[in-house]
C-alpha cells in the first residue's frame, strides 16, 4: 500500500469515537458525578459573594490525591458561580492559574490581572504594585473574582511564605476595602503547608475540602458520563466500564484516579479502531493496560516459568475461557472444566479438585490472575477470574512452556 492509501484508509475507517475530545485532560463535563458534596460545600462558604458582597474574602483548600476531581471541581464551581452572580447583577470572574506554570508571585499576579483584561505594560512594576492596580480595577469596574490556585505548592516551594502571606492575607493591610478577591487553594497533600509559618498556614487551612479517592461503582458513574458523550452507542458495554472501574477503584486496590480510568478507556478505544473493531472489547482494556503498565506484563511472563506443568494448563483454560467467551471474568467452575477438558486432550491425569483450588490461589497470590466473588447476577456465589494483560501472547508463552514441560516428562 501506498503511503498516501495507508493514511487514506485509516481516516475513512469507521471509528468508536463520536467525539474523542470529551475525553481529553482539558474537557470540563456539565456535572459531576460523585462531587456535589464538594460543589454544595463550596458554594457554602462562597455564599457572601452574592449575599453581602464585599463583606468578607473567603479562602479554601482542596485537598486529595491525583486525580480525583480537585481541578475539575474547581472550574465547574466557577462556571455556575459566576452564572448565578450574573442572575443577581453581580460581576463574579473565576481566574484559573496552575502555580506549576506560574511559579512566582510576579507570574501569579500578572495571570491575575491578564486573565481580568488588564492590559497595561507591567514591565517595572513590583508585584505590590501590580496588585494594587487589580485591587483598584476590581473596585472601578465593581468587579469580585475568585482566583483558583492550582497546584498551590509549587508557589509555595518557590515563593515561599512572605509571597504566600502577600496573597492570601493581601486585606490584613487595607482593612477598609471592600473584599473582592477570593481564593480556592489546591495541592495534593497538606505536608507542604508545614513550611509556612503557622499564622499562615492556620489561615489557609480554616477550610479544607477533602477529596476521597474514587471507589470503583463511583468511578464506573463517571466513566458513563463520558462514554455516552464519547463513543457511538452500543461500542462500549457496561461490563467494560465495569472492568476500567474495577481496575483503578479505590476498593479493588486500585488508586481511585479518574483520569487514569478515563485514559484507559480511551486507549482501549483507540486500540479498538486500530484493530478495525467495531466494538470495544475487554481484551482492548487488557492491551491498554498492557501498554501503560509494561512492567506488569514482564512480571507475569517472568513468573511463568516457576509454574508447574498442571498450574500452566489452568492457567490456558481460564485464557481459553476468556477468549471465547469475550467476558471479563471466568467462573471458577467453568474454568476447572476447561481444565480437564485440557487434560484429557494432552493425555494427562487431572488433579483433584482441591488441588486445582490450592493452584488458583498460588496464581492470583503470583499476581497472575485476579479473583473477586461474585455479586449480584450470579446464582450462588462463586470465584470470578480475570487475567490483567492481553491474551494472546500470553496464552502463546504459556503454550511453550506446557510443550517444555511435557517434552521433558515424556
Ligand atoms: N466527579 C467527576 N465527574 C466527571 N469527571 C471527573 C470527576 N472527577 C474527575 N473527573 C475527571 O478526571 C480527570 C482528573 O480530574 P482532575 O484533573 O480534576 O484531578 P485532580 O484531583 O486535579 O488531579 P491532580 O492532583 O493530578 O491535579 C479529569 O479529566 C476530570 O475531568
Ligand atoms: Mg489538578
């Protein structure tokens, strides 16, 4: 093929994705599933805004590991804040500025006073002053604004305490002024903050709100959210959903990251287009997550070998199981079967029962296989399996070390 038919092909081709961009870092969705606490909590103690505007300057932090919604919760306060200001006549402006990019209390304040239209030459001016100017255009125009400072510690490792005080307690030194400028802080842990002096550190502190990492029916909610937007109906099912949920769920032993969920299900889908697949499959979530965790497929085909001969040929049923059913999980009845049927075939004598038991447990404790018990939808309960990396090479090194070990006993 052609270059020019290659690249061709590729664009015609039918895809999964209706609209990738829903799931990229920057998209900022209508509502959030499993925040309201955290957007009611905030509206709470932004209320003076629109109640008795100018009476107070609210400061507060968000805290929580990575990504479990802080930066996104903060936009969307700051979208519908400043749509309910508007209702009432209030000119609300909400300032993003990632202290990652803007380090320095010079960097901050000119973000601050760009992103409210300022556009005088700043070169020469101290940070002092330069605020001064957007403390005197908020109260010109009758403006409030609520400056977001995310990932608020790379400010304080670089600016430090004096910078952090100028910013956060900028009305301790007019009093008199109307308070216009708010503040909702983010970082990830509050170890940082111990390098502020206490007055300070106390006054940003006086409100925290803790972000909880997701557990995996919260994470499936939000994974929904995007899929419906994303991808054409009936691409992606529930139980993939399910299995990118249950993958990185706070309660599965996951980190209970959103983002790393939503990248997933978006790799797999690009792996799904690839592959010329008109759905997504489970086995794509597998290669995704083969592709962002190569260590894990090194580990497993590293411990293979220390596998005996009747481990290696329950581990092919559960691959074969997998394969031909397309699900996420085999049950562990169905894969015993398999097992004998595998026996039978290359003419060796199964184990018992309990052996094949004690087997499957030395595989999930090697981090081969994964095990859950069943919930709801099963009669009875039994052991579900799954398997974390893609079939195929898999099943095909587990083939050459069964051939290894039956060459070697015969
Ligand atoms: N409740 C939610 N509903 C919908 N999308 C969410 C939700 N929580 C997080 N997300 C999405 O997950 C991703 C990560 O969220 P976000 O960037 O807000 O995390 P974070 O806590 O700021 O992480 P970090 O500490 O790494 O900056 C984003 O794409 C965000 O839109
Ligand atoms: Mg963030």
């Amino acid at each position: 093929m052609s270059a020019e038919n290659i690249v061709e092909s590729i664009i015609n081709r039918a895809s999964v994705f209706k609209n990738r961009s829903v799931l990229d870092r920057s998209y900022v969705p209508d509502s959030l599933p499993h925040r309201e606490r955290h957007l009611a909590l905030l509206a709470e103690l932004f209320k003076p805004i629109i109640t008795s505007p100018g009476s107070v300057s609210t400061v507060a932090l968000l805290i929580g590991d990575i990504g479990v919604g802080k930066t996104v919760t903060a936009h969307v306060f700051g979208r519908e804040l400043v749509k309910v200001a508007e209702k009432k006549g209030i000119k609300l402006r909400y300032v993003h500025v990632n202290c990652h990019n803007a380090r320095t209390l010079y960097s901050i304040v000119q973000s601050i006073a760009t992103a409210l239209g300022l556009n005088i030459p700043f070169r020469g001016l101290s940070p002092r002053e330069m605020m001064l100017i957007v403390l005197n255009h908020m109260k010109r125009y009758d403006l409030h604004t609520i400056v977001t400072l995310d990932e608020f510690n790379y400010f304080i490792q670089v600016a430090g305490n004096d910078a952090v005080y100028f910013l956060v307690r900028i009305y301790d030194e007019y009093p008199e002024a109307e308070k216009r400028l708010h503040y909702i802080l983010i970082t990830r842990s509050l170890e940082v903050l111990g390098s502020l002096d206490p007055a300070t550190e106390s006054y940003i502190t006086k409100h925290i709100i803790k972000f909880e990492p997701y557990k995996a029916a919260e994470l499936f909610d939000i994974l929904k959210q995007r899929r419906d937007l994303a991808f054409y109906e009936n691409t992606v099912s529930d139980e993939v959903l399910e299995y990118v949920a249950e993958l990185e769920g706070y309660d599965k032993g996951g980190k209970g990251n959103a983002r790393a969920a939503i990248e997933m299900l978006l790799r797999a889908g690009v792996i799904a287009d690839y592959e010329g697949s008109q759905y997504v499959k489970i086995e794509h979530v597998r290669k995704a997550v083969g592709e962002i965790r190569e260590e894990l497929l090194v580990d497993i085909s590293d411990n293979l070998q220390f596998l005996q001969l009747h481990e290696l040929m329950i581990l092919k049923a559960i691959i074969r199981k997998l394969k031909s059913s397309g699900e996420s999980y085999v049950k562990i009845g169905d894969a015993e079967e398999e097992y004998r049927y595998l026996c039978e075939r290359y003419n060796t004598k199964p184990r018992r029962h309990t052996q094949v038991y004690e087997y499957i447990r030395n595989l999930k404790n090697m981090g081969i296989i994964n095990t859950k018990i069943s919930g709801k939808g099963f009669r009875g309960r039994t052991t579900l399996i799954s398997v974390p990396v893609p079939l195929e090479p898999l099943e095909k090194r587990v083939d050459e070390l069964i051939d290894k070990k039956l060459i070697e006993r015969d």
